[in-house]
C-alpha cells in the first residue's frame, strides 16, 4: 500500500490565511495547472521507457517502465512554485522516493550532485541534499491518474521545495556528479538552486 | 544558399526557445533576467531580422527581436535530422 507524504504546511483543510502562509513572495495561486514546455511534448511509449541512474554509482542501474512500477510508491501532497509566479497548493501525486531509487545503487562518497536528464533533451542540475531526505519523487500518476504528457508523462521528477523547472519533465535518468554543472535553464540566467521562499530566481537572488 | 527556415518557437516556459522543426534541435535560446539578456545561439548560422517598416504591422512583442506571429524573423540554421 502507497505511504502518504504531506509537503510542508498542508493541512488538508482551505483556508485563506493558511493559503496565504503557504505562498512564497511573489507569487499567486492558480486554480489552473498551466502547461510551461521549452520544447515539443516527447512522446515515449511505455514499451521503451527506462529509467536510469548513472555516473559516480558503483554499477549504473536501469529501469524499463514495469520494473520502475513494482518499486515501493508513495502518495505525495505538495505545494508546486513556478518561477514564472504561479503557485498550486495541495497537488496530489503518486510516484517513487528517490531515496529508494538510490537504495538501489551504490552512491560514490564523491557524488555531490545531480544532474536530471530528460527526453527530449532537457536538463536540470540539484545539490545531492536536495533530493534526498523524501524531498524529492519520480511521479507517474497526477490527482490518481496516469501523469498526462503536457505535465510530464510517462514520469517526472518533483522537488516540491524549489522552483517547478527543477522538477523536470519526461524524466529520463538522474547523473551523479563530484562537481556542479549548470542544466538547461541554469546557463541562461537563472538560479542554480531556486528556492522559492527565498525568491532564488535568477542568478545572483 | 541555405533557404531561410521557419522555427518552431516555445514562448510558454520560463525563457524563450526556438527549435528546428525537422530535428526539433535548440537553435536558440533567449532569457530576459532583471539585469541581463542571455543569447544562446548555439544552431544558428547567421540571422537575417527584417527592419520594421512604416507599412509593416507592429509586433506584438515589446522588444521588437522576435515576433513569431509576424514571421519577420528568419535564420538560417544548419539542418540536422
């Protein structure tokens, strides 16, 4: 049976000045999901999605979709911040701890950091620390439903306590890396970690 | 001569990306930050942005650089497939 997470501030209930804690300067709620994509929507069958961990582990490891669907899931409830303002509170997810996915390999003691690599070609670069610890998934289902493709699916990364464009979609692979290396928005001004409680949105906040 | 090559642009996400539409590869990207315009041309050969003209209707984007209604701009861009 799926273990519940709750994110931070969630209570289940709506209240206005609960909604308010919640929100990080600058930004609004949304009612809506919007759809932000720096590239076509890949579409990859389920046939030939695999999911990889590679870099300093000891063996690389590698997923095809059904093998990733018997791995231990978890229900996750969080508030997502995109840096373009808008906020979404509550959303509900299904998907894999990246804690148990790195239960399953190796770490090197040099690995520092991530970088998430993408179909299509996307890339985001996080603090090791930042994904581990349950702050971070790899979801596969949205509001008890397989993720839609515009949001990322078949699976996508979620780290809930950053900016939304480090939850990257059509998730691939995550790489362990010793140094830091900045991924697709990174190298084009924004910042290399983005939190948004401490509106980290572009380079040098 | 290369003919000129209509890009796939992507406005709806936190900068803006054009693409070639055969190999859909980064032709360009382009962020505007509080304090600086990032310029990644990485697949782009040249440029050829067309002047705005008296005639020409307005673009509806505020910088004039890029109107991908208006289809003023073309680049020539080494086709990948």
């Amino acid at each position: 049976m799926a273990k519940r997470f709750v994110s931070r501030g969630f209570t289940g209930k709506r209240r206005e000045p609960e909604a308010a804690d919640r929100l990080p300067p600058g930004q609004h709620i949304t009612p809506s999901f919007p759809v932000l994509s720096a590239g076509p929507t890949p579409r990859v069958s389920l046939d030939e999605w695999t999911f990889t961990i590679e870099g300093l582990v000891r063996e690389p490891i590698t997923w095809s979709w059904e093998e990733f669907l018997s791995l231990p899931t978890q229900t996750y409830v969080a508030d997502i911040h995109c840096v373009t303002k808008w906020s979404k509170l509550g959303t509900e997810w299904e998907g894999v701890s990246v804690d148990t996915l790195f239960e399953q390999v190796a770490l090197d003691p040099k690995a520092g950091y991530v970088m998430a690599f993408c179909y299509g070609g996307y890339t985001t670069n996080l603090p090791l620390p930042d994904v581990v610890g349950g702050k971070a998934f790899v979801a596969y289902k949205y509001d008890g439903r397989p993720l839609a493709p515009e949001h990322g699916g078949p699976a996508r990364l979620v780290v809930p306590h950053l900016y939304f464009w480090k939850s990257a979609k059509w998730v691939r692979g995550l790489r362990l890396l010793e140094e830091d290396q900045p991924g697709f928005w990174e190298s084009m001004g924004y910042h290399n970690r983005g939190d948004p409680w401490k509106e980290e949105r572009y380079r040098g906040d | 001569m290369r003919r000129p090559l209509a890009l796939l642009a992507f406005m709806q996400s936190p900068g803006f990306v054009l693409r070639c539409p055969a190999c859909e590869h980064v032709v360009m990207r382009i962020v505007e930050t509080p304090d600086a315009i990032y310029l990644d041309t990485r697949g782009a050969a040249c440029f050829r942005l067309k002047k705005r003209t008296s005639s020409s209707p307005s673009s509806s984007h505020p910088s004039g650089i890029f109107d991908p209604n208006g289809g003023k701009t073309r680049v020539s861009s080494p086709r990948r497939s």
